[in-house]
C-alpha cells in the first residue's frame, strides 16, 4: 500500500477574449441560436486569437492554480498536459509550458485522450505520486480546437470552443479515511469505435492536420451507457454510493449527455456543475474549466466529495473520484 496520496491544492482557468454567440455563428453557416441551444444546451464558445496557441492558453491557467496554490514554479517536478491540438508535432506542447514557467528540473509531456484527457492525465499524476516519483504536479488541460473544425460544417463547428484549466496535484502522507485527495479512478478505451469521432488527417497518414468528423448519434448513444457504467464501478471501488456524491463535474459536451447520464445514475440535476452553455465542449480543458466554476462560484468546498468524468474519441471514457 502507498505512503502517499494525491491531494488537488488548487486549481485555475483561461477562456480566450474572444467569444463567438450562436448568432454569430448563423451568420457562418446554416444554423440558428434556437437549433443550437435545443440540441446542445450552448450559447456560446471562446476561440483563441490568431496569435494565441495552446500552450499560451495554457500557461494563463497554469499560472493561475500556481498563485492559488502559494507555489512558486520551481516546486513543479513534473508537467501532464492533456491535449488533442498541441503546438506542434513535436516537441510536447508540455515542454514548452515548462520552459515558460522557468523549470528546468523535473519532466514534463503531453497526453492524448481526446476529451477524456484530463481524466486521464489525471489519473497518470496519482500514479506519480503513490509510487513517490513526484511531489508536486501540474496538470493542464489545454485546446484549441477552433483550428482543426470544419467551419462550414454546422453538425460539429458549432459544439466546440477553445480554452485552458489546470490543477496542482501535491503528496501528502496517507492520513485517516475522510483525508482529502483522489481516493480512486478508473479508465477505460475501446478502439472499435475509433471512426464515430475522429480528425480526418495526420503526419504519417495524409501529412495534413485534417478537420474533426463525427458520428453524433453514434457518439451520443454510447456516452451515457458508457460513462454510466464507469461511474458505477468507480463507486463501487470506493465502496460508496451516488448519493455519497455532492458535486458532479462531467466533461462539458453537451446538455443531453449531461442530463441524460444524471438521470441513469440517479444524481439530481442540482449537484452537475454545468458550463457547457458559457463555452461549448472544450474537449481536455472542459473538467478542469468546470471546477475552476465550481470552486470561484463557492459550490464546491473543502470536504465535498466530487466526481469527475469524461468521454472521447476512440473511444476513451474515465472517471476520477475525488475528496475535495
């Protein structure tokens, strides 16, 4: 058994100034506020400036949950980033966020899961620091997905924006049963489904970045079924219930999915935290941007016991429980 527990000391956000409304998309492409917002739930998403990359984007978050956590950058040993649209090829996105912040000790790279990657990444630090490899962890979600959509594509331009979140990740001693920290996560992929949501380019098959396809049915139908289960035998691990839970923060896709998987689990709708309305699916940024709200907004407090999760393409699905 680990000596060591992960424990969340802080967390931060960035959405790009400029935010794009629905009614500013209709004038793009064939869409309308009311088709959006009765399929979606979103009003309206932020998209990076022309000069703005990922790790910009994530770097404002990053620096933001350092400040909140009264840490200086060097006490950073290790860097996750979670992301589908990095900089560059290579090198890590992550690498470039820690030369920024002035690290050079430590390591740092990215993660790709799509929009499960925070999930993920998160998932990665708590292994980090039970097997007391780090001390200290960033974990940044971090897109800029407004550069591989099809604009005029009304089906999936419309549900998508860009932004950042990230959290520090710190051991601490394994305490007494009602310690704070990550108490359990469970991850999952199944890549039969790879072809319900994907991006139609890449280096070592068309040499291009390519723009984001799918299969929303498809995509929709397996979601709930999906994250539900997850969610169950994440409980389960932790020998709880659902109505152990206070706080649900999901990854923010879409208000369907969202209400729909509260419903299957039993959870009432007044414990989902829900951004998806102020800035559309952000793919890996999306959990950690929907706790940045929860805890600025005072819903979420020391104690509560909260459960994230997230579903993406390939498919990937997790869910991380956490004492707050």
């Amino acid at each position: 058994m680990s000596q060591f527990q992960s424990i969340i000391r802080s967390v931060g956000g960035y959405l790009p100034e400029n935010k794009v409304t629905n009614e500013d998309l209709s004038k793009m492409v064939d869409t309308s506020d009311e088709w959006i917002r009765e399929r979606t739930g979103i009003k309206a998403r932020h998209i990076a400036a022309e000069n703005e990359i990922t790790s910009d984007l994530a770097l404002k978050a990053a620096k933001q949950a350092l400040e909140r956590a009264e840490m200086q950058a060097d006490e950073i040993d290790l860097i996750i980033l979670a992301t589908s649209t990095p900089d560059q090829t290579f090198p890590a996105t992550a690498v470039t966020i820690q030369a920024e912040l002035g690290i050079t000790d430590g390591a740092a790279f990215d993660m790709q899961a799509v929009c499960s990657g925070f999930v993920f990444a998160l998932t990665t630090a708590d292994q980090y620091v039970r097997s007391g490899q780090a001390k200290n962890i960033l974990v940044i979600g971090a897109e800029t997905f407004s550069r591989i959509l099809d604009w005029e594509d009304r089906t999936t331009c419309v549900l998508f924006g860009d932004g950042a979140g990230a959290v520090v990740v710190s051991s601490e001693p394994v305490g007494d049963e009602n310690q704070r920290g990550i108490l359990t996560s469970k991850l999952r992929s199944d890549g039969r489904y790879r072809d319900k949501l994907y991006v139609d380019g890449g280096p070592s098959s068309t040499k291009t970045t390519g723009h984001l396809r799918m299969n929303g049915r498809e995509v929709f139908r397996h979601a709930v079924t999906n994250i539900s289960d997850v969610i169950k035998e994440t409980l389960e691990q932790a020998n709880l219930t659902i109505a152990d839970i206070d706080w649900f923060v999901p990854h923010q896709a879409n208000e369907r999915i969202l209400n729909g998987t509260a419903k299957k689990i039993g959870l009432p709708f007044e414990k989902v935290i829900m951004t998806v309305a102020d800035h559309g699916n952000t793919s890996a940024a999306s959990i950690p941007l929907a706790l940045n709200y929860g805890v600025e907004t005072g819903k979420i407090k020391q104690g509560d016991m909260v459960l994230l999760e997230a579903m993406g393409g390939g498919f990937t699905w997790g869910a991380v429980l956490v004492r707050w």
